[in-house]
C-alpha cells in the first residue's frame, strides 16, 4: 500500500510541471551480498529554466531484516 500511495505522490508532483514542460524519470537496483538497493528518481522542468528532481532510495539488508528509507528534493 506504501509503493501505491509514493507511485500517486510521485505522479501528481510530476504531472504539473509536466504539462508546461518535460518530465523524465529513471529507475535503478541492485542486489550484492543480501543488500538490495533502488533508486527512483523523476526531473521536471518548468520550461521556464526550473528543474525539479526527486529521489526516493530504498535500502534493504536481509542480513539484518532492516529496511532504510530516504526521500529527496532538490
């Protein structure tokens, strides 16, 4: 239910921009020794010279059982 609601959180922020400029988005993982990482990251442009990027990293260690989130803006 958390990757549907940050999927919808992601899509809205993405779509204003969207209409008035370009939007990319980008997705990325990797798995070394039960560590497992991903990465989700969409830039926007306003078309007026304004880029927005959000990143949202995902941290798993199934030696551990822990999980790290982290989210960003710039």
């Amino acid at each position: 239910m958390k990757i549907a609601t940050v999927s919808i959180l992601f899509a809205t922020l993405a779509m204003g921009p969207a209409l008035a400029g370009n939007t990319s988005s980008n997705s990325s993982s990797n798995s070394s020794n039960g560590v497992h990482t991903r990465v989700d990251t969409i830039m926007t442009d306003d078309g007026r010279g304004r880029r927005h990027v959000f990143e949202r990293r995902i941290y798993r260690d199934d030696r551990r059982g822990r999980e790290h989130r982290r989210y960003r803006q710039w």
